[in-house]
C-alpha cells in the first residue's frame, strides 16, 4: 500500500474551466439575442420597403441607374423617375426583387442566431452546429445569386436593369460560402473521429 501514487483527477481541470465556459454561454446568448433583433429589424425593413414599392408615391423614393433610390427625389437628368411613373405589374416586380435581395441576408441572420444559440445551451460540436453554418453557407451563396434574379424579374416587368449586377461583395460571399461547406464537414468528420474513439473499447 505504501508505494500507491496518487493523479491529480480531470474534474479538476474541468472545474477551473468552468469560468470560461460560462462567459463562452453568456457571450454566445448575448450574440444570439443581438443577430435575433438584427433579423427582425431586416424583415421590417424588407416589408417596409416592399410596401413602399407597391404604394408609395412620394418624393422620398425613386427608381434610376443600380435600383431603387431613398431619399433621392426623381430626377429626369440624371435618370431617376417617381415611382407613380411605373405600372402596378412593374412596380409589383419591384416589391418581389426587394424581397430577393434581402431574403438572403435574414435567411443568414436566422442561422446564425440558430448557432449562437446552440453554443448558448453548451452545444459545440455537434452535428446540429456543421448544420448551421451549411445553411449559412448556402444563404451566402444565395445572396452572391439574389442580384441576378432580381434583375431578371424587372427585366421581365419591362424595367430598365443593372448591367453591372455582380459585384465583389457577389463573388466574396461566394467564396464564403463554399468555405462554410467545408468548415462544416471538418466539423463533422472530427465529430464522428471523437465518437468512434469514445466507443473504442
């Protein structure tokens, strides 16, 4: 009995992680909270907008070269006209490109509310979080689209387009959103190693 030799136990160093852990949970809650205020605010927008699109005749809105203009009043000279110049058909094309360009964005905004709150409940590495930032990646591929599509349903309206519809920030979400993909299956590949481990016997 005399030559026994005693470890220091793991749940020690577990417990003086605990702090870290916690202020990661409050952190990811606090981000969660924030990026759920965000979708909500960017789907008042959107709906604002839209609703503007179909009804607004004011001077505060119009319709010229890149798109839609707020608070630039028409101006003939420099191509710029009211929006009461567009028929319904049109200006409700407008409304549903208005919709394209921004779905993308709340869609990304709910995923990653979606992942802040699984780190808030202490899920890290599981396979619901490679979910998230794949669907992340695929709105972020989305978006990179959105221009596009939306500049084909005014084009169908008989509006004027965007000829230079696809910029950086279309080809960078691109890129990120490919790399989503494959943090994702990083993610879940080092998942199934840590399963398959713990089940070794």
């Amino acid at each position: 009995m005399d030559n026994v030799t005693l470890f220091p136990s793991r749940p020690i160093a577990a417990t003086q992680d605990q702090p870290r852990r916690v202020a990661i949970r409050r952190r990811s809650d606090l981000l969660a909270t924030a990026l759920t205020v965000a979708f909500a605010l960017a789907a008042a927008f959107t709906l604002t907008l839209a609703m503007a699109a179909l009804l607004y005749d004011g001077p505060l809105l119009s319709f010229g070269p890149g798109g839609l203009w707020i608070g630039r009043a028409p101006d003939p000279a420099g191509g710029r006209v009211a929006l009461s110049a567009f028929a319904p058909s049109q200006r409700l094309a407008g409304a549903v490109a208005i919709c394209l360009l921004t779905a993308p964005i709340m869609f990304i905004l709910h995923e990653a509310r979606g992942l802040f709150r699984l780190y808030a409940d202490g899920i890290v590495f599981a396979f619901e979080n490679a979910r998230r930032i794949k669907f992340m990646g695929v709105g972020l591929i989305l978006y990179s689209a959105a221009p596009f599509v939306a500049n084909r349903v005014i084009m169908l309206a008989g509006v004027t387009s965007d000829p230079i519809w696809f910029h950086l920030d279309e080809v960078m979400s691109l890129i990120f959103g490919a790399l989503a993909f494959v943090i994702a299956d990083v993610m879940e590949f080092g998942r199934e190693i840590e399963q398959e481990r713990d089940g070794f016997v």
